[in-house]
C-alpha cells in the first residue's frame, strides 16, 4: 500500500527525532572516546584542525591610526612602511613633515 505524502512527511519527523534520541544517548560515549584517543596518540589541536586556524578570538587585530594626512587630498600614512609618493613630493616641495603630521 502507498502511502500520502503527509503520511511520509510524518514518517520523516518521527525518525529525526527518534535519531535526534539516539545520538542525545550516544554522545557521552563518542567524547569519551574521542577524549582516550585524543590522550594515547597526544593529538594537539592543529593536528586534528590543521594549522589553517584563525587567530584565536581573544586577541585584537592592530588598528594603526594615520600620522600624516595631506590636507589637500585627504590621503594618510600611519609612518609605518614605505613613504607614499604624496609625502615624499611634499617634503621635496619643502615641506615640514611636522606640517603633516595629524592634529
């Protein structure tokens, strides 16, 4: 006999949650498990995840603030890295790197 889709649809929600029940039960044992693996072989987490892994969340990114800005354009540098070609002009033009410094 075929049965309706209703009749399947809750088919399929009976067994999610029935397996929903059996996992719920399982678990505990699959971390205990994992856990003695984990200590015989003395798997590291970069083993496990790889060593692709971001930053941990805890620590916050640098944000470098600009020193310098050209008022006429609006560009900034941070004094970090290679000279921009706008503040090397300006100093050429004889201009003080004081008089470009942020306020």
């Amino acid at each position: 006999m075929r049965r309706t889709y209703p009749e399947l649809k809750t088919e399929i929600a009976r067994r999610e949650a029935e397996a929903e029940r059996v996992r719920r039960f399982e678990l505990p044992g699959v971390i205990a498990e994992l856990n003695q693996l984990i200590e015989r072989y003395e798997l590291t987490e970069a083993m496990i995840f790889g060593t692709n892994r971001k930053e941990s969340p805890g620590k916050p990114s640098t944000v470098l603030v600009p020193r310098y800005v050209d008022q006429a354009t609006g560009n900034t540098w941070t004094g970090r890295g290679p000279k921009p070609a706008w503040v090397s002009e300006a100093l050429s033009l004889g201009t003080l790197a004081e008089n470009l410094l942020v306020s």
